[in-house]
C-alpha cells in the first residue's frame, strides 16, 4: 500500500510540476501568426516592425503566415478554431471583428471568441478632398455637402468597414448626404483621389501622411491632433465627436490558458514600448499604442457599443 | 548633365559587392519561383522580406525586384517545355511555346524568350530612367471608367486570340466571366455562388484554374494518347535561335517591350494583359495570321518582351506616387515602410541612391538572367527526354502541392481538379482555354469598374463617352467588333477557322 501512495504522491507531483512547466517554458517552439490580408498591407507592416523584438521576447521564431480571404474572414473563423495553446496567434483589425459576424453569413466566428493580447497601433480615418476641390476647410466642406446631397462621391474601402462606418458617422453628425463609393483596396482609393475621380475620401493615416501633398487633409479622427499631421485639426476640435478608426493588434482563440496568454501579452507590451518601435511606425503614419489585454478588451467594447449604434440609426441589414 | 550624374551614382550604388550578391540572389530566386507552378512572386518576395532587415534599403529592393522580373523570366520556361504556364502572365507564351517545343524548337523558343525578356527589360529601365514623373500622371488619369473600357477593349482582343472559331471562344470567355463573378460581390459585398464556402468569398483562385486548365487537363489527355513516342526521339536541333528566328522576332520584341512598358504603368494585372495585347497585335501585323498558335516565334517574342517590360512599368507608381500596381509591388511598398522609406513623390528627392540603384540594378540583374537563362536551355531541354510515365506524374505532384502550398485549402485543390477534368473535356471539344483565363482575369475588374463608374455617376451610363480616354478605348473596341463584318477580313477569318478546324487537336 505505501507504495502506491508513494507512486500517487509522485505522479501527483510531477503532474502538477509539468503543468507549471508548461507555462513557464512557454514557448518551446515557434510561435505561428495568422496575418489575415496580403503581404505589404497594414497589418504586416505591424507585424514586420514587431518581428524582431517579439523573436527576442520570445526567444524563438516568430513566423508571420498568410491566410487571406474574404476581407479576413477566413483567417478569423480560423483562428477562432485553432489550437488554445499559444502557438497560434493573428492580427486582426477593429472594427472589421465586430461588423463581419453581424453583417456576414456564413462567417464562423464571432468578436467575443478571441483574447486580445494587445491593442499595437490605430490608423485614425480622416477627411480628404482632390486638389481642385472647391473645398479648403472642414466647415466649407460641410456645406458644400449639405448644399448638393447625394451628389458628393465618397470613396471608402469595401462595405462593413471603418471607412463605410466613418462615412455613415459623418453623415449622421452633419445631417448631410454623400454618395459612398466603395472599392477594395487602399491603394485603389488612392489612385482614384489623386486622379481626382472622386471628390472626397474618408482613409487611413498613413494615406493622408503619404499623399499629404497631393490632396487636401480636412480633418482627421484622432483624439489629439497627430504629430505626423500637427496642422490638421481634429474631428473633435472641429465639433464632430467622432473618432473612426482602424485598430489593430494581435488576438488569439480565448481558450488559451491564462498563465500562457499573460506570457504573450508581455511579449507585445515590451515590444510596443520600445522607443525605436514607436518611432518606426509613427513615421509611417501610424498612431502606435501600448494596450494591454483588459484595456485591450475594454475598447473593443466601447468600439462594438458605438458601432451597433450606427448600424442601427441607418438601418444597415 | 544631370542624367549622367545619377546614372553613375546608381552604377556606384550598384558595383558594391553586397548589392551585387543580393541582386544575384534575388534573380535566382525569382527565375526559380517562375518556373514552379504555384509559388510567385508575391510569396518568394514576402517570404524572404525578414531577411532584408539586416542590411540597407536600398540592398533589400534591389534583391526584392530582383525576384519580380526574374519570375517573369522563369514562368516561360515550363509554358514552352510542358504547356504548364509558371505564372498567369505566361499563359499566352504557352500557345506557341509548346507548339514550338513539340516540333523539336524548345530550344529556340526558350532563347528568343530570354532574349525578348532582356531587350524588353532594358527598354522599361530606360523608361523607367527616362520618363518617370510624367508617366506617373498619365497613369492617374485612369479611373474607373477608362478602365472599364479598356478591359472591355481587352475582351474584343479576345476574339483575335482565336485561332479557330470565334463562336467557341467566345463561349469559354463567357464561361470564364461567370466564373469571375463567383465570391464577394465588390460593391455591396453580398456573396455570389459561394455555395457556402468561405474560401470562395475572393472569387476562384487563378492559379488553381490555371493549374487545373493547363496542368492536370494536359496530363490527363496525354495520359490518353498513349505516349506519342515521336516527340521524345524528335532530335532537338539549334538549341539557340537561328538567324531568320532574330529577324522574325526583332520587331515583336520590340513593340512588345514598349507595350508592355506602357501597359505596366496602369495599375491592375498588367503583365497578363500586356502579354496578351502583344500577342494580339503580332497576330495582326502579321502575313500568316493562321499560323498562330501552331509555333510562330512571334507569338512567344512579342508576349514574352511585353510581360517583363510590365514589371518594369509597375516599379512607376511606386517610386513616383507611392502606389502599388499589383500585389507584388505591394509587398514591395511594405518594405518601403518597413525599411523606414516614406513612398510616395518624394521618395526620389530624398532617397536618389535608392531610386537610381535600383534602376542600374535592374540593367544588371537582367544581363545575369539572361547569362543564367542561356546555358540553363540544355539542361530544361533535357527534361523533356524524361519518359513520360515519369514526367507527368510529377508535373501532376507539381501542381497539386503548388495550388495547396498557395493558401493550404482543399477546397482550392479540389477546384483545380475540377478544371482539370473540364479542361480536357473542352479539349476533345476543341475548345480553347486562354480565352477562359484571360477572361477570369478580366472579368471581375471589369464588372467591379463598371459598377463603380455608375455609382460614380449617380447611375448615367453617359459616363462612359463622356471621358476622353474611356470614350476612344470604345471607339477601338466597337472597330475591332466589326471589322470582321467587313467583306475582307471576314473572308481571311473564315480561311483560318476552316484550317484550324481541319487540323487534330
């Protein structure tokens, strides 16, 4: 008998040893990042910057994959479905994890599914016009708007988007109404601007930051003034409390263990509080963020509050 | 003269050895992601992008471009040998490629295609040196209703694609256009013959239909034919081009490279179409029209120039505006910004040693291609004595685990199967497959342009003659449409059709 207690005992303990193990030598292996767009877009940029101080943090590869697919939905229901043990992580992009569930079918994941380690950087969407427009202020804009509804051509990324959202927050704050214009891509919004095929956009940072003197900046969405764009007023400033934005970071399916998710989530905050980081991404137009998993969590909520609220005052389906 | 001052800072850039070796290393690796079917340019390029973080930017792209242009050098090569297309933008060389390799010409097509590829380069570098900033406006002026004229001028080319009836390539590019209209509809984003699945959502993948039309359709009705033994024991002759080939092919490669060159400006799948706008139009300036598709070497030189001056077309909107043409250039921006660059029109004011290096490398990878290309013939050639039990297996193992290396989807290789066994089926029918393709590639920007136009407009179809450019691509489309109804050129078609028709597949 006091064998087996002795073998109980022993089991007992190296059980509970090899599962404190597990977190404590996380990772043992590399660690898989499920990037859910095309190479060169936001997300890896991110991505890219964070690389080698996460291999660092980690002290093993971190490998960036693609899973790209119906605007991200594919990597997502994918994630949402991984394996909870840390190995598997992805970007994601704020507010497209809130609209894809609501507004797509067969989309099979939901924003609730995953932990989000941390909030990396936001591209607040501002207000642009071509260089001929007849408008050079925000107000002016306004008017002109008001004064010809429907008429003015907004052009935005795809439908269910930060941009779509930035364009229906206008609309409801100022009482005007624009035509929304969608495309696919950034960079299509951008052709289309410089080459003055469409009067106006609502886009993201790094694109008011790299045509700034190709097009006209109105306004932009940040709570501060940005430091990339110091004398473009703030929606804010300018009597619009509005703030859209695209936030992006990185997430994981939320059954992961809480001791191996605090492990990741140091990883990125020592990452993103890294001096040379912030300079890098600032320099590309991007608002960089040290966001934690709670504070994480706690926009993402905020965000989800506002923007069934939108979805509601237009009726979207 | 200033020109003369940044061409020797570029050349002084460039002659550093550690440039030197990353710009071999990236031609290398482009020519080999050419070749196989499935990986491209845009996954070699991000898939080597953390290793550029150690050295400088201007050593990172000049290695990244490296593998763009090289791809375009690798993806002719299995279109000739085995009628499998390395990249999109090569499907056309497999027309007369192929046809060239069967008659025992591998060997001249594989050289005239290497050299087109480096006399086109050198013209785009010479563009791109030359004409850059205005160049970059003109492609502005673009928007979505010039492009959707011009695509639908790209459909009228269609019909000269044909060698044989217009009627049956008319259905396949029908056929290729609802395929094009599968997944996520680009305006409202509703989802369209889904079916369900997600991975369906961006529509059927290029590759795997390629993969599958070309690949596994060709495998498959070889397999049937029982192994001609004849083409294997056909003694390969003049592994480099003779002499009438250069004088056939000096003119195609030139125009060709222009074309290209312009078309690559645009933003879009510019090396698909610049292929097979040349191809197009070497078949209309040609004396033997019908000829084409049985091994003209026109029909390779013209494609081949036209798709790797497009490369060079697209580095344009890079440099000068920051905006990426396709997604390989793309990634290239990425690494712009990761590299700490700022695209954009001050990226050659403040980075002359990036822009000028680049450029001089260009020159310089293209002559290592075509000096790696010319000794490689021998050995490809050589491929194709493998005994056919052996080749088309692996050309089969090739494809599948290309097409599932792409995105890790079983739905996409269960797709390229599919096409494979319709491929054939369309063979036996004597149905042509670049229409298809080239209509896949087409379509889903032309609908996703019109639409856009029309919302644009607020719903006036005016739109479209209203824009100068937009209005003069109609004019040509709407002349193409009908010049076979003109007695002439309609009796020459029906002479082709007839012969075309006579001959087995």
């Amino acid at each position: 008998m006091n064998r087996w207690k002795v073998v109980g005992l022993t089991a007992a303990i190296s059980f509970l040893l090899i599962v404190s193990a597990g977190a404590q030598n996380f990772p043992t292996g590399p660690i898989a990042y499920m990037n859910p767009f095309n190479p060169g877009g936001e997300v890896d940029i991110a991505a890219r910057a964070m690389q080698p101080y996460l291999e660092k943090a980690f002290a093993q590869p971190f490998v960036i994959n693609y899973l790209p697919g119906a605007g991200g939905a594919l990597c997502w229901s994918k994630l949402a479905a991984a394996k909870p043990d840390g190995y598997t992580i992805g970007g994601f992009s704020i507010p497209h994890i809130i609209l894809q569930p609501i507004f797509m079918k067969d989309v099979a994941y939901k924003s609730d599914d995953f932990v989000i380690f941390s909030i990396v950087e936001y591209t607040p969407i501002g207000l642009a016009v071509k260089k001929d427009s007849p408008v050079n202020t925000f107000k002016e804009f306004v008017e002109y708007t008001k004064a010809n509804p429907g008429k003015i051509n907004c052009g935005g990324v795809g439908k269910f988007t930060g941009h779509h959202f930035a364009t229906l927050q206008y609309m409801k704050l100022s009482g005007a109404k624009v035509n929304y214009v969608t495309f696919q891509g950034t960079s299509e919004v951008q052709t289309a601007l410089l080459g003055g095929h469409i009067d106006a956009a609502f886009t993201n940072s790094t694109l008011l930051v790299t045509s700034r003197d190709q097009i006209k900046v109105l306004a932009v969405g940040s709570p501060q003034r940005m430091s990339q764009l110091k004398d473009i007023p703030t929606f804010e400033e300018l009597g619009f409390k509005m703030y859209p934005r695209i936030a992006r970071g990185a997430m994981g399916p939320k059954a992961i263990p809480k001791d191996i998710q605090k492990v990741i989530e140091k990883a990125f905050l020592d990452t993103t509080s890294q001096p040379d980081f912030k300079v890098k991404m600032e320099k590309a137009g991007f608002v960089p963020q040290v966001m934690g998993i709670a504070e994480s969590h706690k926009f993402l909520e905020a965000e989800a509050v506002t923007i069934k609220q939108l979805a509601k005052d237009f009726d979207l389906k | 003269m200033d020109l003369w001052n940044h061409i020797l800072l570029g050349v002084q850039v460039c002659l550093d050895p550690l440039n030197l070796l990353f710009c071999f290393i990236g031609v290398v690796m482009g020519t080999l992601v050419g070749v196989l079917p499935g990986l491209g340019p845009t996954a070699a390029i991000a898939i080597l992008l953390p290793n550029t973080f150690h050295v400088s930017p201007v050593t990172a792209i000049i290695m990244l471009a490296g593998i763009y242009y090289g791809a375009m050098y690798g993806g002719s090569t299995t279109s000739i040998l085995v009628n499998i297309p390395g990249e999109a933008s090569s499907v056309i060389t497999c027309l007369d490629g192929y046809q060239m390799a069967r008659k025992g010409r591998a060997g001249a097509a594989l050289g005239i295609a290497a050299f087109g590829s480096f006399i086109a380069g050198t013209i785009a570098v010479l563009g791109l040196m030359l004409v850059a900033p205005p160049l970059a406006k003109f492609a502005l002026a673009f928007g979505p209703p010039e492009y959707f004229s011009l695509m639908l001028l790209g459909i009228a080319i269609l019909i000269y694609l044909a060698a044989g009836s217009i009627l049956k390539a008319l259905i396949m590019a029908v056929f290729g256009l609802l395929i094009g209209t599968i997944g996520m509809d680009s305006i409202s984003a509703t989802q369209r013959l889904t079916c369900g699945l997600l991975e369906l959502c961006d529509g059927v993948g290029l590759i795997p239909a390629i993969m599958g039309l070309f690949g596994v359709a060709e495998v498959i009705a070889n397999v049937e034919q029982e192994i001609k033994r004849e083409f294997v024991t056909t003694r390969v002759r003049n592994l480099l081009p003779t002499l009438q080939d250069w004088k056939d092919s000096i003119w195609p490669m030139i125009r060709g490279g222009f074309l290209g060159f312009f078309i690559g400006i645009l933003p879009g799948p510019a090396p698909v179409i610049s292929a097979f706008t040349s191809y197009a139009i070497e078949k209309k300036l040609s004396k033997h029209p019908e000829k084409f598709g049985t091994g003209m070497i026109e029909g390779v030189a013209g494609p081949e120039a036209a798709n790797n001056a497009a490369t060079g077309g697209a580095f344009i909107p890079l440099f000068t505006l920051g905006i990426p043409s396709n997604s390989v250039i793309a990634v290239l921006l990425g690494a712009f910004m990761i590299h700490g660059i700022q695209p954009g029109p001050m990226l050659i004011a403040n980075h002359p040693d990036l822009f000028w290096g680049t450029i001089i490398s260009m020159y310089i990878g293209n002559a290592m291609l075509l000096v790696l290309n010319l000794p490689l013939i021998g050995i490809w050639v050589q491929v194709l004595k493998v005994p056919y039990p052996i080749l088309f297996p692996l050309i089969l193992l090739f494809c599948l685990v290309g097409v599932f290396s792409l995105n890790y989807s079983k739905v996409e290789v269960s797709l390229m199967i599919g096409f494979g066994v319709f491929g054939y089926l369309a063979r036996k029918f004597q149905f042509e497959m670049a229409p298809l393709v080239l209509a896949l590639v087409i379509g889903p920007m032309m609908e996703s342009k019109l639409r856009l136009s029309l919302v644009i407009s607020h719903g006036s179809p005016l739109i479209f003659v209203e824009k100068p450019i937009s209005a003069l691509f109609l004019l040509i489309s709407l002349a193409l449409l009908i010049s076979p109804m003109i007695s002439k050129i309609g009796k020459r078609r029906q002479k082709l059709q007839k012969i075309v028709e006579g001959e087995e597949v």
